[in-house]
C-alpha cells in the first residue's frame, strides 16, 4: 500500500478539508438533473396503454388530440404526451382547455305501478 506523507497540516484539518471537498462534490452531482429521455410508443402500444382500438386511436391522432410523428412508414408517439392528453379534457362546453371532472351515476329503476 502507498504511503502518503504530509507536512504542514494538521490531521483535523486534513480531515475537514477532504470532508468539505467530498460535500461539495455531492452537492453539485445532485443539481445535474439528468434531461428526461422521451420514449417513443408504436401505435398498438399506445392503444393498449389507453385501451382503445387502433382505428379510434386514428381518429384522435387526426384531431390532434393526440399528437404523433411519422418516421418513414412508422408513426410513433412521445410516451409524455400520451400521458398529457391523458390529462387534457376539452369539451364543448369548456373549451379553453380547463379540467372538466364529471361523475357518473346509475340511472334510477323506474318504478312500476
């Protein structure tokens, strides 16, 4: 094993400076935030994903709705943005693309008389 000699420096000190050192070195890996990678989808992993069929996944591709790209003969899709139209509801009444939550209730039995 090596041998490290230092002159002029105190053990505490030795210690405290590679502490404050290695504590730097931490903190600065940890504000590297790696960039998100975007995976892409096929179409049927898309339609699995949102269980919908391939011709009404179509639809919604052509409505925007759900935006997709073309590579060649493939069209794919970026996995957030499937997850973000997830989120995105626009109805009739409520179009400036605010949440919309509803409910659904079961309608009442009829009453025979």
């Amino acid at each position: 094993m090596a041998t490290l000699i230092i002159n002029g420096i105190e053990l505490d000190d030795f210690y405290n400076k590679v502490g404050q050192i290695v504590a730097e070195t931490l903190q600065s890996q940890k504000e590297v935030k790696p960039e998100p990678i975007n995976k892409y989808l096929t179409r049927v992993e898309v339609a699995k994903k949102l269980n919908l069929s391939l011709p009404t996944l179509n639809d919604y591709t052509k409505r925007s709705i759900i935006p997709a790209y073309r590579i060649g003969n493939r069209v794919l899709y970026k996995e957030i943005e499937v997850e973000n139209a997830l989120r995105r509801i626009v109805t009739s009444k409520n179009k400036k693309g605010q949440r919309y939550e509803w409910s659904w209730t079961l309608p009442r039995k009829a009453s025979r008389r």
